[in-house]
C-alpha cells in the first residue's frame, strides 16, 4: 500500500504555500473589471502559454489517461493530436476579440448578433464544460486522494470525497479572489510542475516496464 511520508507531506504544504502566496500577491494588484477579467491586457507570453497548457493537460490525463494504457496497452491519444486547433485560435480569432475589447466569448457574441445568442453560448459552454471536463478532472483528483490517503480520513470512500471536495473548493477560492491573473500565474507554477511530474511517471513507468 502507497503511503506519504514527511518529505512528501513537505512538498505537499510547499506547493500550497506558493500557490496561496500568489493568490494573495495577485489579490492585492486588483484595480479594476479589466484587471479581473483580462489580467490588465499585459500579461507576459509564458503566462499564457503555461496557462493554456495546464488548462488543458490535468488529473484527467496524468491519472486517466496513463492508467488506461497502462491497464489496457492502448494509448488514448487521438484527441490531444487536435491541438492545432488552438494554434489556430491563437492566431486567427483572438485578434478579433482583442481589437473588440470584450471580455468573454459569449459578450463578443452580444455584440455582433444580440443577447440570445450569448445566453446559448453562455448555458452550453457551462454545462459541456462541468459534464465533460470539470467532472472528469475532480474525480480523477479523488481517486489520487483515495489511493494515496485511503486511511487518512477514514476509509478510501472519505479520502475521496475529501479530494473532490477539496479540488473544487479551493480551485474556485483562487479563482473567484484573484481573478484571470491569479489563474494564469498558479496555472504557470502548476504547468512546471505537470511536465515534472509527467516526466518522472514516464521514467519510472519505462523503468518498471523494463525499458
């Protein structure tokens, strides 16, 4: 059985004592809606880039997605090989909504055919993205809770209750206290830390595996 021990307590608490220190530096810069909604148009290219990266790469992957090629030797890939497509945003559509100086999808939406279709976008985009993302990411995230912890708080049915619960609580505390900023700079240490952590299961897989 895979127990924690102090050193991995440590960097456990580390982690989140960087996370929160950015949240609050984050929280304190807060001037205006531009500020919490667009970061203050000026954020710098790494931001974004990891930002995107960690939006896209989670639990959901490094737990899901590895544990199914590891239990059924087939690699479940095919959707990541579409990341073109949000090169392609990059290049093709984000100017436009830059230049409109909106700030979501749904507002720009507004302004180009009127409000029914901001509400449509605003309704789908939500319930796609809590049933086929945020859902799949929090229960991959309690399942790490539940096989790490299994004894912690009880039994590995708390541990992973207390991980789901977790995940979403204080995702949404950064979230709603430091606004777009404080998502892309904690989406930027996270970022490092997936292709750390991605690299080391890749190692010791292949070292397992005999490779």
């Amino acid at each position: 059985m895979t127990t924690l021990n102090l050193v991995d307590w440590t960097v456990v608490g580390l982690y989140f004592l960087v996370l929160l220190a950015v949240v609050i530096a984050v929280t304190r810069r807060q001037q205006n809606t531009t500020e919490y909604f667009l970061a203050g148009r000026n954020v710098g290219f790494f931001a974004i880039g990891a930002s995107i990266f960690a939006s896209n790469i989670g639990s959901e992957h490094v737990v899901g997605l590895a544990g199914q090629g590891a239990s059924t030797g087939l690699a479940m890939a095919h959707y990541e090989l579409h990341a073109w497509i949000v090169v392609l945003l990059a290049w093709v559509f984000v100017p436009f909504y830059y230049e409109s100086k909106v700030f979501t999808m749904p507002e720009f939406l507004e302004r180009r055919f009127g409000p029914k279709p901001r509400w449509m976008l605003s309704l789908v985009s939500l319930a796609a993205y809590v049933l086929t993302k945020v859902s799949v990411t929090v229960y991959a995230g309690a399942v790490v809770f539940s096989t790490l912890l299994p004894d912690t708080f009880g039994s590995p049915q708390n541990a992973f209750w207390v991980g789901a619960i977790a995940t979403v609580v204080l995702t949404g505390l950064y979230t709603v206290a430091g606004g777009l900023r404080a998502v892309l700079y904690t989406d930027s240490v996270q970022a490092v830390i997936l292709i750390i952590g991605s690299v080391a299961v890749t190692w010791f897989g292949l070292d397992r595996l005999g490779g």
